[in-house]
C-alpha cells in the first residue's frame, strides 16, 4: 500500500491537487477489495471502509446549547429576570446534552469519488481548498447547508494515515496479503546499479 500512499504524498509535493485526491479516492477501493472481494458490493464496502477507518477522524462530539438557546428567544428580550434566572438555573442543574456528529461519512465520499473519477465533478456536501500561505482552512461546516470544507493537502493524508493504519491491522491476513500481491506495480527501466 506504500507505493500509493508514496504517490499520494508526491503529487501533493507537486502541488498536483487533482491526481492527489483523485488517488486518494480509490485507496478505500483497494483496502475494502482486500478485505471483501465480490463485483457487486464496491458501493458497501467503499461506504464500510471509510465509516471504519476515515470517519473517526471527522468525528466531532460537542455540547448541544440549542434547546437553552431556542428557549430563551421564546421568552423575548423583554423577559422578566425571575423567568431569565429560572431557565438558566433549570440548564444549569441538568447535564448539558452531549451531541456527536460524523462531518464526514462514507457514503459523502463514495459520492465525490463517483463524481470526480466519472465526471469530473464534485458535490455539494464537500468543497475543497488549496493550502493556505499559512496556517490551514479545514474541517469548517456550514449549519444551514452542511457542507463541509475541507483542505486538500489535509484531507489526503488523513486518507493515507487511514490506508497506513489500516494496513498495520489487517496487512498481515493471508488473504489481504494476497489480494495486494494483485494489486498494480510500475516496474521501473531504469538501472538499479551505477556505471
């Protein structure tokens, strides 16, 4: 799997953007194809690996404040204290409820792989971006659209790191094994030995 994630990693050298993520949208191909072979489950086990491998890392957990907020409009800003201080008392005595979302799951890349490698297209839950001169501009979501931004460079080598970890857990299996043995290889022309 190193010769892909390599070549991953390359073309984001190279500021190639397109081949990077183009590359990095087959890999759950060739991972979830080791693990479950079969002609008619690549949308499932696509879908599969990504939920196990990628999708933690676009996993966000934070405190959900809407019910204290949608509560405290329907008072009115001209609310008396006493009910002010009731609400705030009554969320203060209660756990905040703990909320846990996937930015990015599966089935959102299946779709930008079946675009860009198809079509050439993209889709309208992910919007890609080149780096930034400095610092970075990703993982940043929309609450009224769900799209989801997300910077290049990042997200192809949180797909490699997944292929990476992924090979570590279930690179040894004697079928998985195997089925990487099938995978393509690029022999090289040129001489390995110095004149």
């Amino acid at each position: 799997m190193k010769r892909f994630t390599n070549a991953v990693e390359r073309a984001l050298q190279a500021g190639n953007w397109y081949a990077a993520l183009s590359l990095s949208l087959i890999l759950p191909d060739l991972c979830g194809g080791a693990e479950k072979s079969g002609r008619n489950n690549s949308q499932a086990r696509y879908v599969d690996w990504v939920d196990q491998w990628l999708s933690p890392k676009y996993r966000v957990t934070y405190h959900d404040h809407d019910e204290f907020k949608a509560r405290r409009l329907a008072l009115g800003v001209d609310a008396c204290p006493k009910l002010v201080m009731n609400l705030i008392e009554e969320f203060q005595s209660k756990p905040p409820k703990i909320v846990t979302e996937t930015w990015l799951a599966g089935a959102d890349c299946w779709a930008l792989r079946n675009s860009l490698l198809h079509q050439g297209g993209g889709t309208t839950k992910l919007v890609f971006t080149d780096p930034p001169a400095a610092g970075m501009v990703h993982g940043n979501r929309s609450r009224e659209t769900g799209t989801l931004q997300l910077q290049v460079d990042i997200f192809c080598r949180d797909m490699c790191t997944a292929v990476e970890e992924w090979d570590l857990a279930a690179g040894s299996e004697p079928k998985i094994m195997a089925a990487k043995a099938e995978l393509l290889r690029i022999h090289s022309n040129r001489s390995t030995t110095s004149h």
